[in-house]
C-alpha cells in the first residue's frame, strides 16, 4: 500500500499568482481527505501571516470534529519554538520541520557547522515532543546532498534517528533527479535506514517528477508527495492524477485514492487556482479520452482495439471521438449514433467530406454542428432554422457604451430590440435577451467564453470563439468562426438559439 500526502495547500499555493482564501482552503482541505481520500495533507507553512493562521485555525477545527486532525500538518522550521507555538495555537498536531538536507545548504544559507545545525534540530524535536506535537523531517534539497554530500546526509540522519522522528522526507527540491537517481539513492536510503520511514516529494523542472515518482516507490518508498493539477513552484510538482495512474496501472500497488472523484476535484481547483488544466494534460485534460484518428474510431467499434488501461470511466469521465480534418465515417458515426441519427452509406460520405473540408479551414467542429451539416446537406426539414438574426447593427463611440440595434424572425414575427452593454457582443446579448423575454422564452447562462487566434495569423485571419451554455442544466458548446471575434461569437450564438428552440 502506498499513501498519499497531498500538499496542494502548501506547495501547491507557491505557484505564481496563486492564493487560495480561507473558504477555498476549506474546501479542498475537504475533498482531498473525505472525497479522494488522501491519507495526508499539507496545508501551509507556519509564521506566514495572520490570514494563514486563522485558515489553519479553521481547517484544524473542522478537522477535529470529523476525524482528520492528525493528518493535518504544517510546515515549520529550525527556529526553536517560534513555528511550534505558532502550531500548537493554530490547533494542528504534525509539524513538517524543515531542515537542511545538503552540506551546501547548511553551510552556506545558515552559515553553520553541520553539528550546529543538528543541535538545532534537536532542540526542536524535543520541544515538539513536550507540546505534544509530532515530528516529519524535511531534508531540504536531499537530491543534490545525497549526489554531492552524501556523508553529510548520513551523518545528519546518524545523529536525529534517536528522536521521535516519525517520517524523513526525501525532496528533490530543485527538481534535478532522474528516475534512475532517484532509485539508485532512495534505495540507498532505505537500505542504510531500514527501520525508518521514507516520504519521496518530487518537482517537475525537467518533467520527470511522475517518472521519478515511479522509481521513488520502485526502490520501496511507501509514501510520496502530489498537487491536484501539479500546481507548485516553478514547474510545479508531481500531479496527483497522473501518479495514482501509474501506481495502480504499472506498478500495481494500492493506494486509498478514489479515482473516480478525480476529475471533479481537478476541476475544482483549477476554478480556485486560475490555472487552466492543460487539454492534453494525462487523466484530467479536457481532449485526453477524445479519438481524433477516423481509423482509431473504426478500431474501437470493432473491437475495442485502441483502448488502454486508463479507462474514462475510472475518473468519472466519458470516451469521445473529435470531429476534423482526420475524422473517418467511424468518427462521425459514433457521434451520430449517440444523437440516435442514422444514415446510409452514401449520405454519410458527403457529411464525412463537409467535416474534412471544414478541418481543412481550421474550423472545429463540434458534435452540436452534425444536425446542421447534415440538414445540409440533405436539404431535409429535419432541423428548422426557427430562430433567425435577419440583421444587426453594433456600434462603437469614443466615451459612449457600445450599442446594438437587433432585428430576428421567429415563425414568421419580427421582433426588433436595441440595448447598450459593457461591449459590442454584451449589447448584442442584452438586446436579444430583450427579444426573448418579450417571446416569454428563457435563455441559457453563458458559462465559459474562449477565442482562439492562430499565432502569427494576419489581421483578416479567423478568430475562434467557442461558448459554453447552461440551460436547466444541460451543458453544451457552440462555435462561431469568422475574421472578426464579435462576428464570431454572434455565430456562435445564432446556433445555440437554433440548438435550444
């Protein structure tokens, strides 16, 4: 069994721009131990500031009363009973004391003698232990100490392995190790000390903080270190969904991570965080269970054969086959299947042409598009365009609000509006919201608005604006594509009228 100690609170708070406030603190404090069911976590350094001692003072408060206290901890340091008091009144039990890990480190930042600092340390744990607190020892920069100062490691752990020490933690603090380091040395750990308790905590500078991961528990560590989103200093530390991935799938060792909360909790943080999951991102990016490759989508349908062991439906999510230049009848034909549209053979190769041709102009298209191109194309009533933006007009003054004079027909009434906004598309929205609450129709909250500019594009090229809608709800996108982003995003929402009505 491998156990988790999740510092998305700490750690993970040290990304630039970062910084979580106390009720979104609470919050994955929450999820991490209830939902996905960490068996640790880190929620802050001590002495930081009066804000992150009353977040602390919370977290540990809910903590007592449902269970979790003592796996709370804390990061302190050698600095007496400063951080330990700091501690014991925020109401936590585990200090993660940091110490120094490398010869370099002791002697150059603190300016000591290697027995100095161990008398520190000492003198710490020892107070820790009259307060009733509980002791893990970071060794601060323990990659480049046990690469460069190895006897300074050993002689360190030699001295403090008397003191109710209950982990020491191995972090690669500048995030320099590779995977075959990180084996060759956390194996050396373990087999001088194999009486003690080793944590691994991995940074990603050269992307290798999965990898590294992988050899820590390899080489027998029983406890590593993760973020939700591998948020963290510089380039972040090992993401929590990728390394519960390769633990169970190639490793095969248990952990008491549920995977299926996963994603929902990923998503979360990425809300409070402001730091966007990458869509390629392994587990939790947005196109990671999505087939592009018409031929992979054929694969699928026959035989499953282009499936692996990451599963969506392990992490709460749902296969998808993309819509391109790429895209194969098998690609259309799983999206249409899930619409409860069927079509022959001949009909399915003009759709299959349209949704290349458009591929080939950059264009995304998305599931919602396929009952249009496919009305299209065979010049059927089956999907009415009802609601129909006859004209618009925007303009936009120096010192005025931005205005938009709207004119749509529905079943053959025209209904005429005009409104200012913020901006040229939020008038065009305010007047046709008008339009609608005269109809007596509701209309969807946009939940999301992104553009898209090709890099190094002209000044004519195609802007991209993708919209995402809630109505009662239901969930869904729709796209516009046009040289001018109003343009686009006006497309965009002529066809959710024509999606919703």
């Amino acid at each position: 069994m491998i156990s988790i100690l999740d510092t998305t609170l700490r750690d993970g708070e040290q990304t630039s721009g970062v910084s979580f406030v106390e009720q979104e603190k609470l919050s994955i404090a929450r999820l991490l131990l209830e939902d996905l069911k960490v068996d640790r976590i880190e929620v802050a350094s001590a002495l930081v500031s009066e804000g992150e001692f009353n977040i602390v003072r919370n977290i540990t408060r809910w903590a007592a009363t449902s269970g979790h206290l003592h796996q709370i901890e804390v990061l302190g340091f050698v600095d007496g009973r400063r951080s330990l008091e700091w501690i014991e009144k925020a109401g936590a039990k585990v200090i993660n004391l940091l110490c120094k890990g490398s010869q370099k480190h002791c002697s150059l930042q603190l300016g000591k003698k290697p027995s100095e600092h161990i008398a520190d340390i000492r003198k710490v744990v020892e107070y820790a232990s009259e307060m009733g607190i509980d002791v893990n020892l970071y060794l601060e920069d323990w990659s480049n100490g046990i690469s460069q100062s190895p006897d300074y490691v050993y002689t360190l752990i030699n001295e403090l392995r008397d003191l109710p020490i209950r982990r020491y933690m191995l972090p690669d603090t500048l995030g320099v190790l590779t995977p075959t380091s990180t084996e060759q040395y956390c194996r050396a750990m373990i087999e001088r000390y194999p009486d003690l308790q080793f944590d691994f905590h991995a940074h990603n500078d050269y992307d290798l903080a999965v990898a590294n991961v992988y050899a820590a528990v390899q080489a027998g560590i029983h406890c590593v270190h993760t973020t939700i989103n591998g948020l963290g200093e510089r380039a972040g530390n090992a993401p929590l969904s990728s390394v519960i991935a390769v633990l169970n799938d190639h490793l095969k060792v248990k952990t008491n991570i549920d995977e299926k909360q996963i994603n929902r909790v990923s998503k979360i943080v990425e809300t409070y965080s402001g730091i966007r999951i990458p869509a390629n991102m392994p587990v939790i990016g947005e196109n990671v269970f999505t087939q592009v490759a018409g031929v992979h989508a054929d694969g699928d349908i026959k035989s499953k054969l282009y499936y692996n062991e990451l599963l969506p439906e392990r992490f709460g999510r749902t296969r998808e086959y993309a819509l391109g230049k790429t895209s194969g009848k098998a690609n259309i034909r799983k999206n249409l299947q899930a619409m409860g549209i069927q079509l022959d053979e001949k009909t399915m190769k003009k759709v299959t042409e349209r949704i290349i041709a458009l591929g080939d102009k950059k264009q995304m298209v998305t599931p919602e598009d396929l009952p249009y191109i496919v009305s299209d194309i065979l010049k059927t009533e089956n999907i009415e365009e009802k609601f129909i933006i006859r004209n618009y007009a925007l303009s936009l003054t120096k010192d005025l609000k931005p205005l938009a004079n709207l004119s749509a027909e529905v079943d053959g009434k025209i209904y005429n509006e005009s409104s200012t906004g913020d901006g040229q598309y939020d008038a065009f929205m305010k007047a046709l919201w008008k339009i609608l609450d005269s109809m007596h129709r509701p209309h969807p909250t946009l939940t999301d608005y992104a553009v898209t500019i090709p890099p190094g594009g002209r000044t004519d090229a195609f802007v991209q604006t993708v919209i995402t809608w809630n109505m009662d709800g239901r969930v869904f996108k729709t796209h516009g594509l046009d040289a001018d982003q109003t343009e686009a995003a006006i497309k965009a929402t002529i066809k959710m009228l024509n999606t919703i009505y």
